[in-house]
C-alpha cells in the first residue's frame, strides 16, 4: 500500500501488489487433505481437498455446526489447520509465524453475520480503520472511504452515527470495511444471516458486485433459498467433508437430497 | 508504529473512558502528592543544612587559667588564617548575659554565677568553608595552651545529616511505593479499558493490525494518566505552597534563619518524566497480559 513504511515479512501479500504471472494463473486458495480436531477423537473437518480460482463466486453451505465457520477461520488464522496445507497466492498459511498473520489479512476481507461495526464510532470511521492500520495518508483514506461507501450504496453517509443505522446499513458498512483495502479475497460468514430476505438478496447481490470487478468472494451461507436463486459454485460440507457443485443447487449431483445438503 | 494514528486513537480513547482515567489520575494524584510533600521536605531540610553549613562557626573555650597573653597570641594567629572571617571574645559575663537571654529560663538559673561560664572565643568562618576544614582547623586549635575546650559543631552537623539521611530515605521509600502504586492503578485501568474495547480490538486485528498498532494507544493513555497524575499533585502543591508560604516562612526564618523554598526543576522534571514512564510502563505490563493479539 502506498505510503507504509511498515516491513512485511511476506512481501506478496502487499495488499494491491500485483501477483507475478504465474501466480495468477493458479488458485487463489488451495486445501489440501485439511483436518481439524476439536476434539481428539472427533475431527470437525477430515481431509478437505478444495481449490478456488482467482475471481470465483462460490458459496460454502452445509448444517449448522457442519464447519463453514471453521473452514473461513483457517484461512484467516483465527484458527490453525491440524493436518494439510491451506495455500493462499501459494502461501502455507498454516506455517504463519503469528506476527505474519496481520500481513495475510489485509490481503482478505471479511465480513460477519453480526457485523463486527463498532456503534459509537461514525460510518467512516469504521470504514476507515481498515486503511488506518496500514498507516495511509488521511487524504488517501478519505477518498478511498469515499468511494467504498458509493459502492455499497452509502454514499455521503460517512458522518453519520453508525448506531442509527438499520441492520442492512450496517452490514453495508462492513462490506465496505472489508473491500477498502482491496483485497484479493473475501470471506463472507454468514452475512445475510441477521437480515430479512430481501436485504439478504440485497447483499448478495453487492457481494456479486464486488466478485464482478475481479474479488473472489466465499459466501458461507444456510440460507436455501439464498443458494437456489443464483447459479453460483456450491461447496458443501457435511460430517466434517466437502462435496461440490460447480453450477449451484441446480447442478447438485450428490447422493444425498438438497435438505441435508443445506440443513 | 505509526505515531500520529496512535496519538489520535490514544485521545479518542482518552475521551471516551474518561471517567474511568479521571478515578485514576485522581488517586494517583494523591500518592504523588504526598511523595511531592515529602521531597518539599528533603529539599528545605538540605537547604537549610546548605545554610548552616555555610555559616561556619568554631567556639574555642579558654582556661579558666588562661594567660591574657596568651590568648592575645591566639586572636593574632587566628586572626591570619585566611578561613576566619571574625573573631569575638565573649568574656564568662557576657556569656552568661547571652545564655539567660537566649535560655528564657526561671530565676533559679539566674542565679547562677558567672564563673560558671567559662570564657571563649567565637570564631566566624568565611563562606564557603567546608565541613571538613573547620573539623581540622578545629582539631589544631585545640593544640594551644590557652584553650580547654573546641566545640566545631561537627555533632551537631551529623544529627542533622542523619536527619536529612532519613528524610531521603522516606523519599525514597515513598517513590518506590508511588511507583508501584502507579504501575498497579494504570495497569489494572488499562485492563478495564481493553475490555470494554475488545470489540474494536477485535476489529482491528481481523483488518490486518499488528501488536505494536492495538497497544500502542493504551500505552500513551497510560502514559499520558502517570504525566497528568504527577502535574495534578504539583499543582495542588504549589497552591499549598503559596498558600502557607508567607506565615511559613516567617516563622522558618526566625527560628532557622532559612527560607522556604519550592521542588527545584530537576525534581519537579524528575516527577513529571518519571510519572509518564511508569505510566507507560504500567500500560504495556497491562496490555501485554489483557491483549493477547
Ligand atoms: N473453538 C472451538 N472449540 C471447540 N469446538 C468448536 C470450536 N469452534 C467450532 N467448534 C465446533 O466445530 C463444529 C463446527 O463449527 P462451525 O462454527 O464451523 O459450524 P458452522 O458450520 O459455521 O455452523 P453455523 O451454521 O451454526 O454457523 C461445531 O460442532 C462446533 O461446536
Ligand atoms: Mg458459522
């Protein structure tokens, strides 16, 4: 980003550097044969193979507690992998020393079903602590701000008191938190989960916005209904596995019916 | 670190828990005051002792049988020593004159008859004249036949550095304690205050925030609470000062002969600097034990 001055141990992920060639040519992000034990005897995700290109949609479904969450949180080293690799830009992101771990996520965007948009600050403000931790200039700041509130339809809203916004406002501010620093991935957790339905298309289709312009987008979501009106990529995850459909609900091949496969 | 932006979340931070930082500074202010007090102390004490020191005096009491001779040779041969400013002979009459005045004692003393005040010699030394050298001045005089007796004050002097040693020692005491105290009420401040920004810290470091970032502020705020706390006490002292300082000084004047005087600069930068850093330190202890980013 210009304007740091900070030393990243792990140069390519310089939020908005460009990726070499061949970099761009393969996955944005690769599991190989992922295990995660919570507990000893009962693995939450057992050999999970997975590969996302670089300017995918993909939906992550699956029950509650089938491990959507977990699988986001290995990738942004809430949590760390167990057994298996997970590749960002064909990084081990589970050999992350813990003071690399800030330099992965500015390369991601992520955004919560609860938010995560601190009440008593303003909406630029909330927007704007993405740009501030990289330490850019408060000019760049302001006109970057600026335009990820256009493009989450809140423009000139910046001063405005974020509690007074309604629930799809809010999550509006945290998507456009989580794409000011133009990452090259997005991890969304659930994100329409505390909206009613027409919000939650309305999100969507702002997610599908920003995977328009080149950002990858995962959407962990339960939501059936959410799932069956796009034609988007399906990973599912049951019992700890992954199964997939490359062309949405419609496409679905698996062995078990459409009710397990989205709880 | 970036500067600027921890400074502008540090007074963002400092805004908003001020009522939790006013409760601190506050009772950190009353554990520097009373360590502000105890250094006032200190310094007049060694101002005084400064003084006095300065002020040298060696009293040469004379035989009862001294020769009149003799003790004129001595006024001569300390009237040529270039440390002696002055010398007074002060006759068993006048001595006891002066002690009846100076001792405000009943009638029964007064009673008592010249002889048995002995004669002697006040001797003035110039300023400037160590302690040492007036102890060995003193020591050589005692050598001539006419003197019985040299008082140089040199056990007076060490009651008062004992003295002096003490009240440093308080000090010292004290600012242990002050700094214990300041690194226990930060810490445990900044502790509440990482609380109940767990949610803001948590999105900070889920944008990609370093250690150094998220701490940063809360050092300053701990930093800037040991500054304020440390002025806080100054200023109450320095009105305390003001306040006593005229009836105060008369009275010290009268009896010691010295002025009241404030906390040098040193002290005063001393407190101030030290406030900050302990502060500082305090916060960071707290941070890296409660923010575990
Ligand atoms: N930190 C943890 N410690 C212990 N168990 C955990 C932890 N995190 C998740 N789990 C368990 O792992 C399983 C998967 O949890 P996860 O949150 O990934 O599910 P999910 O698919 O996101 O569910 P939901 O749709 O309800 O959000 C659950 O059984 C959960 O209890
Ligand atoms: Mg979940």
């Amino acid at each position: 980003m210009q304007g740091t001055k900070v030393v990243r141990p792990f140069p390519f992920f310089r939020a908005g550097a460009r990726a070499s060639q061949p970099q761009l040519s393969k996955p944005i992000l690769v599991l190989e044969d992922v295990y995660k034990f919570f507990r000893p005897d009962q693995p939450t995700l057992r050999g999970v193979d997975l590969s996302v290109e670089r300017g995918e949609f993909a939906f992550i479904t699956g029950p509650s507690g089938a491990g959507k969450s977990t699988l986001l949180k290995l990738v942004y080293r809430e949590l760390r992998v167990d057994e298996g690799r997970v590749l960002f830009c064909g990084r081990d992101i589970g050999r992350l020393t813990d003071k690399s771990i800030p330099f992965l996520r500015r390369n991601l965007g992520i955004v919560f079903q609860d938010f995560r948009i601190i009440d008593h600050w303003t909406v630029f403000e909330n927007v704007a602590v993405a740009l501030e931790i990289v330490s850019m200039p408060q000019r760049l700041i302001r006109s970057r701000v600026a335009e990820a509130l256009e493009r989450v339809g809140l423009a000139g809203r910046g001063p405005e008191q974020t509690s007074n916004l309604s629930g799809g406002e809010k999550q509006r501010v945290a998507v456009a938190r989580a794409i000011v620093p133009e990452p090259a991935l997005i991890l969304a957790d659930e994100p329409t989960g505390n909206l009613d339905p027409h919000l939650a298309i309305d999100i969507l289709t702002l997610f599908e916005e920003i995977n328009s312009t080149g950002t990858t987008v995962l959407f962990a979501t339960h939501d059936h209904s959410l799932i069956s009106k796009r034609d988007h990529r399906l990973i599912s995850i049951d019992d700890g596995r992954v199964s997939e459909a490359q062309q949405g609900l419609k496409h679905w091949q698996g062995s078990s019916g459409i009710h397990t496969l989205v709880g | 670190m970036d500067m600027k932006n921890a400074i502008t979340r540090a007074r963002r931070g400092l805004r908003e828990e001020r009522r939790l930082y006013i409760v601190a500074v506050t009772s950190l202010a009353v554990a520097f005051i009373c360590l502000g007090a105890t250094l006032l102390g200190v310094t007049n004490l060694d101002a005084a002792a400064a003084r006095w020191g300065q002020s040298g005096r060696i009293t040469l009491f004379l035989k009862d049988d001294a020769d009149a001779q003799d003790v004129a040779q001595l006024r001569v041969v300390l009237e040529g020593l270039a440390d002696v400013s002055e010398v007074t002979h002060v006759t068993p009459t006048q001595a006891r004159e002066s002690f009846l005045e100076e001792a405000d004692v009943g009638a029964d003393l007064s009673a008592l008859p010249s002889e048995v005040f002995p004669a002697s010699l006040e001797v003035a030394l110039v300023q400037g004249v160590t302690r040492e050298r007036s102890e060995s001045i003193a020591t050589r005089l005692a050598q001539f036949r006419a003197v019985s007796d040299v008082e140089s004050y040199g056990s007076w002097f060490q009651k008062l550095d004992q003295l002096l040693w003490g009240a440093r020692m308080l000090a010292l005491g004290l600012a242990l304690l002050v700094m214990f105290c300041v690194v226990a009420v930060i810490g445990n401040t900044i502790r509440l205050a990482v609380a109940r920004r767990r949610q803001e810290i948590e999105v900070m470091k889920l944008c990609g925030a370093t250690n150094g970032f998220v701490r940063g502020p809360f050092v300053l705020e701990g930093m800037f609470q040991g500054f304020a706390s440390a002025l806080l006490a100054i200023l109450a002292l320095l009105v305390g000062y003001l306040a006593l300082h005229d009836s105060v000084d008369s009275t010290l004047a009268a009896l010691t002969g010295s002025r009241v005087v404030f906390l040098g600069v040193w002290t005063l930068v001393a407190l101030l600097v030290g406030g900050a850093v302990i502060g500082a330190i305090g916060s960071a202890v707290s941070v890296r034990r409660y923010l575990a980013v």
